[in-house]
C-alpha cells in the first residue's frame, strides 16, 4: 500500500474506503470533509478473498494511528454477494438520507465499528439495473453542486445515472468495458489487431459508426474485421475503432434515455457529468463531443466526498 502526502492538518472525524473488484482507495477526512490523507491499494475483493478482508482492513487502518473511534464507511463490492458482507439493495429514487439510513453496521473480531453503503436497484420494463459504490460517487458530486442531470461513470460495466434534486432517479449499466474485452481477446475480431498507440482517428470513425448505426451494432461488429482486411483500416487502429464504435453505440442508447434529466439549461442539454479521472473517461469525453452533447468532469476524490455526505446525513460526524 501507498499513501499520498496529507492535506493541511484538521482534525480527523472520518475514514471512507471505497472497496471494488480490482482496488481499494481509502481516505481520512476532517471535520470538513477535506481529505486529510489517503490510501490507494491493489487489494480489491477478487485479490484478497473472503478471508482476508479484516486481516487487509486492520493493516490499512494501523497506517494511521490515533485514529481510534472513528466512524468508518465502505461502500462499492465489498458489500456485494463476493464482498465481505452482503447488503440488499435500496430502491432508486433515493438520496443520501435513504442511504444513510440504510447503513449496515458490522463489528469487526478486533471491536472496530464499520458502517457499509449498501448497493441500490432500479427497476425498468425488461428487468432491473443494480450498482454499488456508484450511488456513492455521484452522492459526493451533488454535494459539490452537481445536483441534477445525467452521470455517466465509464468502466467494465458503465452507468448512466439520472438525477434530480440531488436525488438519484435511476440508473443503467451497459456492459461496454466487458464486452470490448471480449470480443478482442475471444473472437475474430481481435485477430487483425496490432499493438500501438492511441489511435485518434480510428477512434473517431468507430464513435461516428456507433452513434449513425443505432440499431445494428451485431452487423457493425464485423466491419472490425472488413475494414483491416480490405486495407481500409490500419492494423494499430482496430483496437481504436472497436472502441469507439461500443462507445459510440452506448452513448447513442444512453441519449435516447433522455440526457436532458430535469431541465433543459435554457434550451440546450444540461451537460453530462463525467466521473472518472482514467483514460477511459477520456475517449468518452471525446465521443460525447462526438455526439454534440456537452461534458463536465466530476473532481478526483468525489467517492471521498459522498463518504463524508452519507455520514454526516447518518450523524456520524457531526454538521
């Protein structure tokens, strides 16, 4: 485990963890909800195994001493089926209230109190949606002014999440990240590709095919391996173009769901908070630009700031 340089000194009232599949970040926050110091590792819940979680939340918490007492919040899987304890899901629309009084707590064999964010469903026509950790992020966003519009939180399984007031509406995943990955490493598609560097254009074309063919991604699929073969594509762009042509088809899904949220902004579409600091969050800032619909990102940390909203609207830390 890493930690980051501390903030400037405040008194410490908060640790959040934000815990998923691959990585846990935590953090130690003041009074304020400024992040005091923070803790970034690779022991996400498929690395360390059901076992292993108190032995890794001990050692994470001895990097900080005199830290007894405070109240601690866990949200993302490690409160799903795989995760250390499992928590139901609350039913969109919610806020950070119904989150707050939603917490789980848990004692931990060493006397430490944890409080988990449980995760959260939203029910549609063809059957429901679920996240954890998410409802977090975005949670700390409104706290920071973002209270209404479409969040959009790039990833293997992306979501799209609509607010209102501070509120979550409700929510949809696609399953972009997954399947990009497995249409490159398990199927035809992946055999014309060639290592290189970003492809720009590439990108570009793949994004504007998803965005034009709104209806026939499965015919679309196999222009990754026409293209290359014809000499109409290079080798170092097909991974690009795979890409953005997945993004672009979800973005096109994703907009037809009504990118708008709550109003309008004077006529012209709220822009679609972005949350996300990776390279992924970048291609989609560049195919939203694509698509004619404005962005804004989402600061770092915001996972931290939803911790510190959901605690204080539990009584945790004091307002």
């Amino acid at each position: 485990m890493n930690s980051g340089a501390s903030e400037p000194a405040h008194e410490p009232a908060l640790i959040g963890i934000d815990w998923g599949t691959s990585s846990l970040r935590a953090y130690l926050l003041g009074r304020r909800g400024d992040v005091l110091d923070r803790i970034v590792s690779s022991d996400g819940i498929l690395q360390v195994g059901r076992d292993g979680f108190e032995a890794v939340f001990d050692a994470l918490v001895r990097q900080w001493p005199g830290i007894a007492g405070l109240p601690v919040l866990a949200s993302g899987m490690i409160t799903s089926r795989s995760g250390w304890v499992e928590t139901p899901y609350l039913a969109a629309p919610l806020g950070a209230d119904e989150l707050a009084r939603a917490l789980v707590a848990y004692r931990t064999a060493g006397g430490t109190d944890l409080h988990f964010v449980t995760g959260m469903t939203s029910e549609h026509d063809v059957g429901p949606d679920v996240m954890r950790g998410e409802e977090t992020q975005v949670i700390g966003a409104c706290a920071q002014g973002a209270s209404g519009g479409v969040f959009v939180l790039p990833g293997t399984h992306s979501k799209w999440v609509r607010v209102s007031g501070g509120r979550i509406l409700d929510h949809a995943t696609f399953m972009t990240g997954e399947l990009f990955a497995a249409l490159r490493g398990h199927t035809i598609l992946g055999a014309l590709i060639e290592p290189g560097p970003f492809d720009a254009d590439g990108f570009a074309r793949g994004v504007d095919a998803g965005l034009a063919q709104r209806s026939s991604l499965l015919h679309d699929l196999f222009h990754v391996r026409t293209l290359p073969l014809l000499g109409r594509l290079g080798g170092t762009a097909v991974a690009d173009y795979l890409s953005g042509l997945l993004i672009g088809t979800e973005i096109a899904a994703g907009a037809a769901r009504d990118p708008r949220a709550d109003d309008t902004n004077g006529g012209h579409p709220r822009p679609v908070t972005l949350v996300g600091r990776s390279d992924l969050a970048d291609r989609y800032e560049i195919a939203f630009g694509r698509a004619g619909l404005p962005t804004r990102r989402a600061p770092e940390d915001i996972v931290a700031t939803g911790h510190f909203t959901i605690a204080r609207a539990a009584g945790l830390v004091p307002r």
